[in-house]
C-alpha cells in the first residue's frame, strides 16, 4: 500500500505541475478549468443500437435508421467491444486539440467515443473561445459536480413467496442480467459479492465484456463470475487538485462505503448474516440476488464527484454490456440552459436508454420542499424514499416508573442501575468551565473512574454531534474505559427535531432524541440527588433506570410512508422553476433504516466503521431496491424497452400502506411524523412499488428514443442544444411533442388553459382480455377517457383518448387517476396531475 501511494503521489505531484503551468501562464480573467467538449459526429452507439434494433425487431430500441446513414466513423463495422474503435476516437480527438491549440498546454482527461462524441479537456477560457469556433465542436460545457444521495426489505416488499418464487425461487432471481453501480467504489471482500455462496456456478454472461481493474489494493482475483467489471474514474477530480490518496484510493476499492451498500441492496447474495458490534441482526439479501455486479467508481469521499468523471464512468458502462445502471447520486444544483435535461449527464443517459440500458436515479434528499427533485429527465426512472414496516426502537425505565422511548442498536441492561451525569463525575483537575463540551464524554481522562464505574452514565448529546465534531463512538469508548454499565444520551434543547438513526453500542445504550423527554429524565435525575448543607456537595446519586434494549426488531402497520428527506415533485423544468410536464419522481421504495454491505474501511458513517454492515438512509438507498427490481423484469421479458421495464414498475405501483389507508407523506423535518397528509404523485409518482406485480403488468406503455427526440426538440429555442448534444437536426423529425404527450405511464400538465385530448397507446404483453376504465377527476378539471371498454389480444396495442377542461382558476396541483381493470385481474393505474389551471368562462361540458 505504501509503495503505490508513492507512485500515485508522483503522478499527482506531475499533474499538479502541469495544472499550475497552465494557470501560471494566464492572467486571472483567463483561468484553466475542466471542460465537456461534445463533437458533430454521431457516438458509436447510433449505429450500435441500429444493429440491436435489427436483430430485435424494434422492441428494445428506436431510432431512425436513414438518420443512421451520415457521419459514420471509419471503423463502422467494428463492435463496440472492439478496442481498436475506442484508439482511432481518441486519436482523431487528440488530432483535433493538437490543430486547435498549436503548441499551447492544454490537458485531455477523457475520450468520450460510446454514448457521447467528444471528451473532457483541462484548459484556460481563451482555449474554450477556440474550441467553440471548429466546426467540428458541438457544445462546451463547463464541468461541474456532483454528491451521493438490506435484511428484511425482500420480505416486506414479497419478493419470497411472490417475485422470486416466479423465477424459480432466490437461487436464479436475476441470474444474466448486468447491474453498473455508478457510486464509491465496492469492498470486493465482502461476502455478499462472494461467487461461492452457491452450489450452482454463477454462468458468464455472454453479451458483457467489461474488465476488472488491477491495483495494489484492489488486487487480481478482486473480481469474480458475481462481480465481474470494476473500474475508477477520477481524472477531472486529480485535475482540480482535491483527489486525496490516502482516502479516495484511486481504483475501484470503496474506500466510503457507499458503493458497497447500494450495490448489495439491488444484487448482493442471498443469506448473507448481518453482524454488527457483536449482534446478529438477520441475514442480508440483494433484490436480484443472481445478478452480476458492474462496478464504475466515480465518487469519492473527500469531494463527491465531478460531471466529466461521471459521463466517462457512464459511457464505459453501456461499451461494456450494462442492462441496468444504477446511479445513488444527483448534481448539486440544477443545470443552466433553457431545460434541466440539457446536461452531460442526463445526455449521456439518453443515448444509453437509446442503448437498451434502463436507468435508475435517486431523487435526493432535498425534501420535503415541492420543487426540489434532482433528477429531472423523462427518459431516467426517479426513485423516492418511503419507510417500510420494520423499526428498532429503545427505552430506558426510570426508578419512578416512568418510560421514556429513544434509539440505539444496543442491548439492555438485567436490573436497575445507578445514573451518574458526566458533569458530576469529573476529576478534580476538570470543569465545566474549562471544558464546556465535556458533558459529551468524548475523553475518558476528564473523569474519575471511581464514581462512574458500575453506573449508567448520562451523557449531551449537541448539535457537535450533528456536524460530526463529536461521535457516539468516542462516548462508548470513554465509557468501557471507566467501567460503566452503559450510557444514556439526553438531548441538547438546541438540537430540535433531528432525526436519529439507530446506532450500533455494543453495551447498553440508548439516545433519547427529544430534548422534552430529556428534561423529563434530567428533572428526575436533579431531584433525586442527594447533597450535603452546609458544602452543596453530592453525596449519594439516587436515580435509577434500566434500559430496556434496542436490538429486536418491531414490526409496524402504517408503512410505507414518504420519509421527509425525500425530494418532491413538480418537476423543474429550467433555473426559473417553470414546471415540466413531467411526473417526478417515478416512484417510491424502501429507502429508511436499510441494512446493507458495508466496506471494511467505510468512513461514510463513523458509528459504523469497521463494520462489514450497515444501517443508512436516503433515496440512495431506494434506487438500487427499484435496481435490482428491475433485473427481475428484465429477466423475464428479456426484448423489453427500458420505458416498457419502467411502464411495469409503475403502473402496478401500490397507492396504499399495510393498514390499507392512504400512504402518507411527512411534511416537515422538524417533528415528521406530526406533520403528514396524503401522499400526492409529487411525493411517491405512481406509488410504492410492488414487485411480483410488476411481473405481470397486462398492459404496458412504450417510449423510443425518437419520442424523446421529439419532446427535447419541442422546448421553445432548443433546436441547436439538441444538436449540439446529439448531433442530430430537429428538422428530421416530422413534427414536435410537450411533455404530456409522450406515451408515459402517468399524465402531467403544468399549466392547463383550454380543452385538452391527451393520448396514450398501451400493448397488451398478456393474454386476450377485457378492459374497463374509470376514473377520478382532479379537483378544477373535468375528465372523460375513450374508450370506456375495450378488448385486447396478446401483443395488439390500444390508444386512448384523455379529455381534459379546465373548469376553475387555480394555482394550486390537484390530482387524480386513471384505472384500466382487465377481467383477467389485471390493473393499471394511470396518475393525472394538474398544477395551474385556467378557465375563460366557457360552456364546459362533460
């Protein structure tokens, strides 16, 4: 390990060299920075996906084949899988600086040659001025970054006795189909990416061809017949200068711990145990527990990530053979230009849609706000967070008799123990005046161990715990080293509504998170504090408590319901927050409390580091569930559409919770739970997703990539954007479509103003059946679906007709939805969402 961070430390020192000359030999209005660079010439995967479509006649591609016949490369009958192709791109890129710049300094990061033409160069904004010029050169965009965003979710979510049992059970569920984890890297190690678990070899699939990275530590053998590519990408990061070795590790080793948890939710081994400080809590499995793992590294802890190393991790992915791609991350602010979609990434995304590959994003974790989604392109299925029906929850008894409830993974305690506050507990050198944070027991050598041990200490837990400042880590640690039973968390009164997770102690333990409950216990404390009259000394400490234990897990009803943190629709067209028409996100999965792989080295979450598991939070989480979900359609209708897989998953969504009410939607950060309603499609999209139905969705509904083309090409002023992105003119498409006219599983329109017919065409991916439609309204709008019955056969498609009028003035989003019900038992749900809504008085009718 040494050695190689010598040699990476030379590389960098080289780097860094060539990054300050360039910035040196300008002047400060002229800096250097990273740069998208998209070329004219059509990628390889236009005429990649046209062979595709061909051989499969039309049902997992589009595209226009005479639009195919310009602009071929040299190498046009060499595969994709062809190295020979990826080094004639890179030459005729490298061709293009050396004639643009003549001698100039400029630095190439990538060669882009699969999703996009083009690549991402290091240079100064006098060298864009001239980049911008060539005729060659499509569109500049500067370079920006990026952020991140299981035991018993299988279960919740049916997958043994529904989904899996459909494709012969656990041991084949997803077996062939490729997952890429766009993320932090994995821990090859662990055990839920082992090739062993089971009797039967993991077969080699034949339509990937990607490769395992070698370093000193990710060493050869890392990859195997479950993970079988592992790459990393961090060029434009080393560029900048924030790339730290002795963190980041620079190969596709998970040095955070993200990526190994994302990628174990959607495709880790079945029964796997999970073990944390010393407590069983289960065993662990992946949604597609058979699926391979592709592994493209371009975040990294110190920083996040940036775009450029993104789009390279992307467009290797759909060279390699991807089915699925997964990605748990979402720029850190909306991207300028006319529409929110217009960006390298979500680009890139398109052509790989165009590719066959089904994309999954992760919402963010910008809510409860409306408007604050993340992931804005219809072509890309957005995933929310909801709840799911498990939790672990604590309490402490007090010698009063009084329970108060908290967190904590930790056990409990077999009698009634003696409290001791931190603060009462001090050497004689120590003070609170010295020291005023050392009631947060984060150093054992501040306390006299005489007085503590055999006790419950009580320690604050403030808003430095929040910031990471101080851990719980250090609290249990200055208790074991002074001998106490355990260690009771009272809340600070400036820490308001912070949502805590449970957290792993291997002694007795509990947090109480309200600062209410808090006094409760301190009051209880203080008052039974023995002290002598005349010195105000304490003499005897007299409260007592038990703690009851947090390590069995309770079972709930209300769930599923939409955690706060999950980022809400409309979605945002542009900067201006104009609505797109557009449903986001797509849906929801289980996203809270996720137990899943963790690195061994993981530094995303200090409370859990050194453990091979974790328990995280957050769309990230959600996405791979919806992920490995995914590899389970694909497995069974092998010639879907990535819109078809995403049809699937939505229209058979559930709208309700366990109790069989409405799913509801918390409101608010501060206090979630009090402050929830109804979820609407801006919360959840279709709903929660529902697995084994998914498998069977009756009717389905198909998006190309020409629709998509033809909804980019119909933003007012985007005509030369499109083709700056994708080569392709506008002009070749015959006519223009808004958002609510692609053929999406859901109905979206921002702003309703006169009549309205709204089409949809469905296929029926089942047998003959009979079809009824009903239908609820949104509140100002009147509706009418034609038509009212219909039959189907197997394979044959159905348009339907969707009148929409306004019939009142409003700003505000109403909702309703649309039900086809086949006499088979089949039933699609259709959302229909209506934000601003305008009427002039006319004779409204039907």
């Amino acid at each position: 390990m040494g050695s190689f961070h010598g040699v990476l430390l030379v590389g960098l020192l080289f780097l860094g060299m060539l990054v300050s000359s360039l910035c040196q030999d300008e002047d400060s209005d002229n800096f250097s920075a990273v740069y998208i660079v998209t070329l004219r010439e059509a990628p390889a995967v236009h005429y990649d996906a046209e062979l595709r479509r061909s051989s499969i006649n039309g049902v997992r591609h589009g595209g226009a084949s005479e639009r195919l016949n310009i602009h071929k490369p040299r190498f046009r009958n060499i595969s994709r899988t062809d190295r020979r192709y990826s080094s004639y791109i890179a030459r005729v890129h490298d061709s293009l600086l050396r004639r643009v710049f003549r001698g100039e300094k400029y630095l190439k990061l990538y060669s882009y040659h699969y999703l996009i033409n083009g690549f991402a160069v290091f240079v100064t904004q006098d060298q864009v001025d001239k980049l911008s010029r060539r005729r060659e050169v499509a569109n500049v965009v500067l370079d920006f970054s990026v952020r991140t965003a299981t035991t018993h979710t299988p279960r919740f979510l049916g997958l043994p006795q529904g989904a899996w049992v459909q494709g012969g059970g656990y041991e084949s569920a997803g077996e062939g189909v490729v997952i890429g984890f766009i993320d932090t890297g994995i821990d090859p190690t662990h055990s839920s990416f082992d090739d062993h678990t089971s009797e039967r070899p993991y077969p080699v699939p034949a339509h990937f061809s990607g490769i395992c990275e070698v370093t000193p530590d990710f060493p050869s053998g890392s990859c195997n017949r479950k993970l079988i590519a592992a790459r990393h990408f961090a060029s434009s990061a080393i560029t900048r200068g924030v790339f730290n070795s002795s963190q980041d590790y620079a190969s596709p080793f998970d040095g955070e711990g993200h990526g190994t948890h994302t990628a174990s939710i959607a495709a880790g081994n079945h029964g796997i145990r999970v073990v944390v400080a010393g407590h069983h809590f289960g065993n662990a499995s992946g949604m597609a527990p058979r699926s391979h793992i592709a592994v493209y590294k371009a975040l990294y802890k110190s920083f996040g990530g940036f775009a450029a190393d993104v789009v390279a991790a992307i467009d290797q992915a759909a060279q390699d053979g991807v089915d699925i791609i997964s990605l748990s991350i979402t720029p850190n602010r909306r991207p300028p230009g006319i529409a929110t979609f217009f960006n390298p990434i979500d680009m890139a995304l398109l052509s790989a849609v165009k590719a066959g590959i089904f994309v999954v994003q992760a919402a963010g974790n910008t809510g409860p706000s409306p408007k604050s989604m993340s992931s804005f392109s219809p072509w890309i299925f957005t995933v929310g967070s909801a709840s799911h029906d498990r939790n672990y929850s604590n309490s402490i008894m007090l010698g009063n008799n009084v329970t108060i409830t908290g967190v904590g993974l930790a056990p409990g305690t077999d009698t009634m123990y003696t409290l001791i506050s931190a603060t009462h507990a001090l050497n004689n050198g120590t003070t609170v005046s010295d020291d005023m944070y050392v009631g947060e027991c984060q150093d054992s050598s501040n306390f006299n161990q005489d007085l503590v041990r055999g006790n419950l200490l009580i320690c604050s837990y403030s808003i430095r715990f929040v910031l990471g400042i101080s851990t719980i880590h250090k609290s249990l640690e200055t208790a074991k080293n002074l001998s106490a039973i355990g260690v009771v968390f009272t809340m600070d009164a400036f820490v308001i509504g912070f949502q805590l997770n449970p957290t792993p102690m291997k002694i007795p333990g509990i947090i109480i998170p309200s600062p209410e409950d808090s006094k409760v216990l301190l009051k209880y404390y203080n008052l039974s504090l023995e002290r002598d009259i005349m010195t105000k000394r304490i003499t005897k400490f007299g409260a007592l408590a038990t703690i009851c234990g947090g390590l069995k897990a309770k079972y709930g009803t209300s769930a599923p319901k939409i955690m706060y943190y999950s980022a809400r629709g409309p979605d945002p067209e542009d900067n201006f927050l104009d609505d797109a028409d557009i449903m986001k996100p797509n849906l929801v999965a289980p996203g809270n409390s996720i137990w899943a792989a963790w690195s061994s080295v993981g530094q995303d979450s200090i409370e859990f580091q050194g453990e091979h598991f974790a328990m995280m939070s957050g769309t990230s989480m959600a996405a791979p569930h919806v992920a490995g979900l995914a590899a389970l359609v694909r497995q069974k209708f092998p010639n879907f559409s990535p819109s078809a897989i995403a049809s699937a998953l939505s229209t058979t969504a559930s709208l309700y919770d366990r109790n069989g009410g409405p799913i509801m939607a918390q409101r608010a950060y501060s206090f979630p739970d009090q402050n929830q309603s109804p979820a609407t499609p801006f919360d959840m999209g279709s709903g929660f997703v529902n697995a084994t139905a998914a498998l069977n969705p009756g009717l389905i509904f198909d998006t190309s990539y020409d629709n998509y083309m033809s909804f980019l090409c119909g933003i007012n002023g985007s005509a030369p954007v499109v083709l700056n992105y994708t080569g392709e003119s506008c002009w070749t498409y015959n006519s223009t479509i808004n958002g609510g006219d692609l053929n999406l599983p859901s109905i979206t329109i921002a702003k309703l103003n006169q009549s309205r017919t709204v089409l949809r065409t469905v296929r029926n991916v089942a047998a003959n059946e009979t079809y009824s439609v009903g239908w609820s309204a949104p509140f100002g709008v009147s509706l009418k679906v034609s038509p009212l019955h219909f039959s189907i056969a197997s394979g044959e498609t159905q348009v339907l007709s969707v009148f929409v009028n306004p019939t009142s003035n409003s700003t505000t989003a109403s909702y309703g939805r649309i039900g086809l019900f086949g006499h088979l038992g089949h039933v699609v749900n259709i959302p229909l969402s209506v934000i601003v809504k305008i009427t002039y008085n006319t004779t409204v009718n039907g």
